[in-house]
C-alpha cells in the first residue's frame, strides 16, 4: 500500500487509486494537523517583546495619572476616567489587525507574482535576505535542453541543428553534412541514449503545435536527437526491453539500464562524463573496441570541459554487453566494463528576465550564488552570461569543497559564485557557512535530497514545476514557475510588507503618544482635561484605525530594491524611527495643546475647548498618516491616489468626525458642540503644522544624502 504523502525517492511503478482526500489515512491526519497551532515567527516574538513594553507604559502612566489626580484633589471618577483613557491611547489597538492584514496582503501579493508563502516567517526573511543559493537548470535557465554538439571517441565533432523538441534537424561533421545512417559509431550512441533514458516526446496536438518533453527535459532531447538521426524510438524500446535498471542518483551523477538482446543482455549507462569515464576500460571507435589508455581519457575530458565551457550540459554514454545490473552492488558492479560511447552537448538557453532579476539583486545588495551540480565550466559560462559571476569570482567544485576546512571555506566564501558539481548533502555545509558568516540566506531545491538544505536555510525556496514533494515541505516558499526572476520579486514583496509595517508602527506609537501627551500636559499645568474620555476612545478606536489599517496597502516606493537589506536583529522601534517620532510625538501633542491653552485664554467654554482640541488631534493624525508613507519622500511624492484605501480612509474618517462635532444627536454622545466654519479652516492649518515639520526634515535629509552620495531613492 503507498499512502498519500508517500514520497518515491527513486524508480518506477503503477498503483491503483484505493481512497482519496480526507479518506486518506495522510487526510485523516490533515484533521488532526488543522488543529494544531502554527509555530511562532520572529515577527510576532519581536511584537511581544513591544506589547510587553506598552504594557509596563500604561501600568506606569495609570499610576502617575491617579497619583497626580488625587494630589490635585480632582474628583475621583474624573481622574479613573482620564487614567482608563490614557491607557487605551497609549495601546495602539489597530496593531494586531493591521499587522495581520499587512502579511496577509503581502501573501496575496506574492502569490500574483507565483511565489506561495507557506509560512508567514518567510515574509519577513524574504526582506532581510542577503544571499540566494540558486540551482542552475530551470532556475536560471529555461530547463528547455537542445543537444547541439555530439563527441565521438577519436577526436570527431558532431554539430546538431535544429531547435526545441522537434525531431527536425541534421548532423554537420567540419560543417558539412554527414550520413548518418551509415554512422555505425554514432548510430550506437543515440540508440544507447534512447534506451537509458525515461522520458517521451508528446508530438503537436491541436491544442499545442509543438513538440513537448514528457519526463526529464535532458532525456527528452536525447530523443528528439535520436529522431533526427532516424531512430524509431518506441520500437527500440521494444526491441530492447529494459529489465532492470538502477535510476539516476544526483549524487552517483549516473543511471544505468539493463535491457534484453536477441544474443542475451545490454547494460547502457549515461551521466556526468568523469563519472562514466571513471568505470569505462574501453572506447568505441567506429565499428571497433579499443583500449581507453590515459591520451584517450585525456582528449575526451578535454573535450567534455570545451563543450562545459561553452555553456552546455555534457552527458557521456556506455555500453556493456552480457552483463547485468546488481542493485547492491550499484555502479561499482560495472567498474572496467563498459566501453564508452560518446559525448553529448545539451544546449539550455538562459530565461531572458533572469539577467535583469540579477542586476536587480545586486542594486539591492542581494548576492547571487549558482549552486550547482553540473559541471564548473556549465555553471560558470551560464554564471558569467547571466551576470552572476564577474571578474575575480572563484568557482568552488564539490571535491574542492570536500578538501577545504570550515575555516578555508569561511575564507574563500565573500568570492565564490559558483558551486559546481555539488553533492546534495554538501548544500547544506554551504548554507550553514553563509550564515555562519552573518547572512540571511535563500535557497532554491528540487530534489529529496535538498530538504535538509532548504529547511536549513532562513528561506527554502521549493519548485513549484520540478520540485518533489518532500522538497516543497521543507521549504518555506514555494516558487510556481521555478524562475530565479520570481524569488527577486518575493523578496521585493517580504520588504515591502517590513516596510510597511514599519510605517504602521510610527504612525500608531507617535500618534498615541501625542494623545498621551496632552493630557498628561493638561493634568500637569492644572487646566481642565483638553479631551473627554469618550473622543480619546474615539481617536483611538476610528481616527486611527480608519487609516492604520489602509497604510500597509501602500505600493512599493522606487528605491525599495535599492537599499540594502533589513538587518536581521533590527527591533520594529529602531533608531530611524525614534528619531522621526521625537519630532512628530511633540509637534502634534504642541499644536493641540497650544490651540487648547489659546481657547480656554480668550475664555471659550469648556465644550467648544475640547471640541476643538478633539478636532486638531484628528486632523493632525490625517496628516501624519502622510508623512509616514515614506520616510524622505514628500508626503505627496508617493501617489495618493496609488493607495486607493488610504484616501477613502481619510474621506471617510473625516465624515465621521464631521457627524460627531456637526450632528446634534451625536453632540450629546461626545460632549462636543459645533463648531463655527471659519474655526475649521484655522484648526486645518493648525493640524498641518505636523507635516510642514516633516517635510523640512526630509528635505534636509535628502540634501544630506545627496551630498554624501547616499541617495536611494527615485
Ligand atoms: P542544476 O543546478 O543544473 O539544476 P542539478 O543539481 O539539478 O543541476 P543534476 O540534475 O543532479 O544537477 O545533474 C548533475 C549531472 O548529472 C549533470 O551535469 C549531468 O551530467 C548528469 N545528469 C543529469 N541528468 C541526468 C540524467 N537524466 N541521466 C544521466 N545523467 C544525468
């Protein structure tokens, strides 16, 4: 019985479907896990450590506020009114809900550009990531294989036309074309190929008119090949049925298949050409067997790395005759049998956004690092093409990794930008240097074997297309077109998010202070309270969060990917933002003060005093909720229309506050009385003090930073 959720590391079968969905016993269990909580994220640890902060606040501002209160002699249910009021001013209620919908925004928006968030920890990663481990076929290529090139033991070239998957093409040997049915050599290594080999060509369909790769795309443009050569693929496998096989192992870098013959058994045998040269005694050349000697050895490894360095994935074939595979024994079984057969050069051109994803990464102080276990000369022509690897870069094989010591490896690591020919298990000894050495680390994964590496790293990145299943589990995003130029845009999406709730938590901290502020102010200078408790609670509960919440909707600003990333240890209140609130804190609890202490000289009544005063604060936050949109652009600079929700959370904020001080049955509810037209245009002007401060310091700041020349954004 396989159980859903059983993972097939290696081979073939059939099964019969017996149950599906919840009547599964992996459903059953589906149940069970529903239930069970997510593990805490960083981020809401950090939100705790906050929350535990406020939480000594307020216990201290209740105390001096009733101590205070009761000095005065004030009367008690006033002063437990005002404390209780302070509290709930000083905890910023939208938080929790803000918070929650920022990632989930951010989720939403990851997914539109294909990366699924499996856990929302990855968000924040995303954003502080400085490295990205990235695989090579698929990720940085199209994982779209042509074999254009074909070595044969003596020294001869082959040169393939044609493109994609369709069998069209012909054989060009010193540019001229050959016969080559009449090839015995060549005819014995493309049947080989074809034979060693799981995949299948599906020909144009109405719906599709090309030619499409069923299986492993490598293999598959071992057929189109063999097509082009006029090999009947379907009746080779026929004729030479497979009996036994021993399925390709990424660490081995080879598969080996036995098939039955008319006079008895063919073992062929295909992979990374030093594997497949390593068991060979012989070679092939023309219609005879001849002793692979060291010169031998020598000119096909040479002309392996020629191909390797012109970008091509470089597979060799063998052949044994009588001999049969042994699963114990493995490859090993085969050593100094086979007779090698050739060389074949798979072309697999770049993605096209991916030079551009690159160049992205860098402005953003992201490092690239290809991961591969292809050869170094693929990895380091595709790596050079793409932008990846740049003068002075080192190329670490997986040998040469093997022979360096953790503190060699520390050494070298700020200059490597290709991992070749990489042992699954080696990756992750690569992850855990990286972030031995400080960094955030992202890494790509397909296979069974990449799951330690990708749950290792602080983002495990999982295909989506050719990932196995166990890969995806371990991973905490999951990439849905496999393209390296999607993992750029979750990181341009994770530092948005950070972003954005960084804003939030300006807003909410300086705002609530502000509140706390003035009423403390009052309580201090002994006038009478500048706010009732009831607009307190109403500041909190809808001036704030009418806006708090439509914040994190904010689009990205132009220098996002060109600041470099997020510290990993940076606190939500970090220095930048105690700085910006030093000086929005005062200047909003001033300007309401002022305007109240200025109402209550020219002898106003209580009512209007605090109707006013409940107003400047309103009208402040609506302010201040465009200053913290960015932190040296001018408030107006990023679009207000590109945030849609925030302008209709202002519109209707202040048709609510409208209601409340104009509407009379309203009146009696918040002690607040109408207030006369030309009042409201003053309180406007006054309200805008908070943004002309702003924007004087983020013109200071950016003269400042073009003058040091640290500029970064648009
Ligand atoms: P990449 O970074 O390019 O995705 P990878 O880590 O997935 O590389 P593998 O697929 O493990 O690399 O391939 C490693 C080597 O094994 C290749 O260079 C090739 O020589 C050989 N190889 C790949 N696929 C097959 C196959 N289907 N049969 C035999 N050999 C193969």
């Amino acid at each position: 019985m396989i159980y859903a959720g059983t993972h097939v590391t290696a081979g073939h079968g059939r099964a019969v479907v017996v149950a599906t969905g919840t009547t599964t016993e992996v459903g059953k269990i589906a149940g069970l896990t529903a239930e069970t909580e997510e593990p805490r994220t960083p981020l809401e640890g950090r939100v705790e450590i906050l929350g535990r902060w406020i939480l000594v606040g307020a216990a201290v501002l209740f105390a001096s506020v009733m101590g205070l209160g009761v000095l005065r002699r004030l009367p008690l249910a006033q002063v437990l009114a005002v404390a209780i009021s302070q509290v709930v001013s000083m905890v910023p209620e939208g938080l929790p809900v803000a918070m929650t919908i920022a990632l989930a925004v951010g989720v939403k928006r990851m997914a539109a550009r294909r990366a699924i968030v499996r856990r929302l920890s990855a968000i924040e990663a995303l954003g502080s990531t400085t490295v990205i481990l990235s695989d090579k076929t698929g990720t940085l290529t199209r994982n779209e294989m042509t074999v254009t090139e074909i070595g044969l033991p003596g020294g001869r070239a082959i040169t393939v036309t044609g493109v994609g998957y369709s069998p069209e093409g012909s054989f060009l040997e010193a540019d001229k074309p050959m016969d080559v049915r009449s090839d015995e050599a060549l005819h014995a290594l493309l049947e080989a190929a074809v034979l060693c080999n799981d995949a299948q060509l599906v020909p144009p369909t109405a719906a599709d008119a090309r030619w499409l790769p069923l299986g492993d795309p490598t293999e598959a443009a071992l057929l189109t090949t063999s097509a082009k050569a006029g090999i009947d693929v379907a009746d080779a496998r026929q004729r030479f049925e497979r009996r036994a096989e021993l399925p390709f192992d990424p660490t081995a870098k080879m598969m080996a298949t036995e098939h039955a013959t008319p006079s008895g058994s063919l073992v062929v045998l295909k992979g990374a050409p030093e594997a497949v040269l390593d068991l060979c005694s012989k070679a092939r050349i023309g219609s005879s067997e001849v002793s692979l000697d060291s010169r031998m050895r020598d000119e096909v490894r040479g002309a392996a790395e020629r191909m390797a360095g012109r970008a091509l994935r470089v597979l060799a074939v063998a052949a044994v005759a009588e001999a049969g595979l042994d699963p114990r024994s493995g490859f090993e079984g085969l050593r100094e049998l086979p007779t090698f057969l050739g060389l074949v050069g798979e072309l697999d051109p770049p993605r096209p956004e991916v030079r551009e994803a690159v160049r992205a990464c860098r402005g953003a102080g992201v490092r690239p690092v290809v991961v591969t276990g292809d050869n170094k000369a693929t990895g380091v022509a595709v790596a050079r093409d793409l932008g990846i690897a740049r003068e002075g870069d080192l190329a670490i094989d997986g040998g040469e990794l093997e022979a360096l010591t953790d503190a060699e490896l520390a050494k070298v690591l700020p200059s490597v930008s290709v991992f070749a020919r990489v042992q699954p298990s080696q990756k992750l000894r690569i992850v855990k240097a990286f972030q031995a050495g400080g960094a955030v680390v992202a890494m790509t994964g397909d296979g069974v074997n990449d799951a330690p590496a990708l749950a290792r790293a602080d983002v495990g990145v999982a295909m989506g297309i050719t990932g196995t299943e166990v890969a995806k589990e371990a991973a905490k995003v999951v990439v849905t077109d496999d393209n390296f130029a999607t993992i750029v845009a979750a990181i341009e999406e994770g530092r948005l998010v950070y972003k954005n709730l960084k804003k939030l938590i300006l807003y909410l901290f300086s705002t609530s202070m502000a509140a706390v502020l003035v009423l403390l102010a009052a309580l201090l200078c002994g006038c009478p309270l500048p706010l009732a408790a009831v607009q307190v609670l109403w500041i909190n509960v809808v001036t704030e969060t009418m806006v708090t919440v439509n914040l994190v909707m904010d689009p990205p600003e132009a220098g996002l990917m060109r600041r470099a990333p997020v510290p990993r240890d940076e606190p939500l209140l970090d220095r930048a933002l105690l700085g910006r609130m030093a000086l929005m804190t005062p200047t909003i609890a001033l300007s309401t003060f002022a305007y109240f202490a200025y109402q209550l000289a020219t002898g106003e009544s209580p009512a209007t005093a605090q109707t006013s005063t409940f107003t400047v604060l309103a009208v402040c936050l609506w302010f201040n909720v465009l200053n913290c949109r960015s932190e040296t652009e001018s408030a107006l600079r990023p679009s207000l229309l590109g945030n849609r929700w925030l302008v209709a959370g202002l519109v209707l904020g202040n048709v609510l506050h409208a209601a409340v001080v104009f509407v009379q049955q309203l009146n009696a509810v918040f002690h607040t009385v109408p207030l006369p037209l030309h009042e409201v245009f003053v309180i406007g002007a006054i309200g805008s003090v908070v943004l002309w401060v702003e924007e004087i310091r983020k013109l200071l700041v950016r003269r400042r930073d073009r003058r040091t020349g640290a500029r970064v954004d648009a």
